[in-house]
C-alpha cells in the first residue's frame, strides 16, 4: 500500500529481505552474462580479425598495407646491414671457439695391476 510519505507492506521483514536479496542476485547475475556475452563477442571478432590479418597482434607496428609494406623494406635492410657487417668484420672476429678438451681423457689403470705399479 502506498501513502504520501512511504512505502507500507504488510508482509514480513525477513519475506522483504530475501526478495530484495534475490531480485538483486538475479540483477547481478543478468549483468554479468551481459558482461561475458560482450566479452565473448569481442574475442570473436578478434579471432576473426587474426585469421584474415597476421600483424593483428602487432597493431602497432602495421596498421595499414603502406605501413606494412614499409616494414618489410626496413626488415630487408637491416638483414642486408647485419650480413655486410659479419662480412666486414673478417674471419677472426666472425669465427667460433673451438671445443678444447681439457683435463684428464684416459685414466691411469696401472694401480689395478696385480704385481704393484
């Protein structure tokens, strides 16, 4: 019943509890499958989005086909600087350590010997 001033109910104050409780549960619980369904939308058109473009996951290197294409010309010339470089630096500076075995390789067996040693 509704008068000037409040709300009046005639039904018990535990009764009004668990309603508002459960109208609130059943509010939050409609936000956050409102929530996933938008998440979930989202993924998808990323997914989608990743399958018709590689550098999707690198947004900010190659946004558009120019760019991109920059990229790749850049990518060549530092492939073609790093190789003139190695080719400079001659085979001293360009060649690997070799494995040198140090330390003992073949064990003294003379103290098995029967008769001393």
């Amino acid at each position: 019943v509704e008068n000037a001033e409040a709300l009046e109910c005639s039904a018990p104050a535990e009764e009004v509890k668990t309603a508002k409780n459960r109208l609130e549960k059943h509010a939050d619980d409609a936000k956050m499958n409102e929530l996933r369904r938008e998440r979930d939308a989202k993924i998808a058109e990323e997914k989608a989005k990743a399958k018709k473009d590689p550098f999707t996951c690198h947004k900010e290197l190659a946004t558009t086909e120019e760019e991109r294409e920059a990229l790749r010309k850049e990518l060549e010339r530092d492939r073609l600087e790093m190789a003139a470089e190695l080719a400079h630096r001659g085979p001293t500076q360009a060649s690997k350590a070799s494995d040198l075995k140090f330390g003992a390789h073949e064990a003294d067996t003379s103290c098995f010997k029967k008769g001393g040693g």
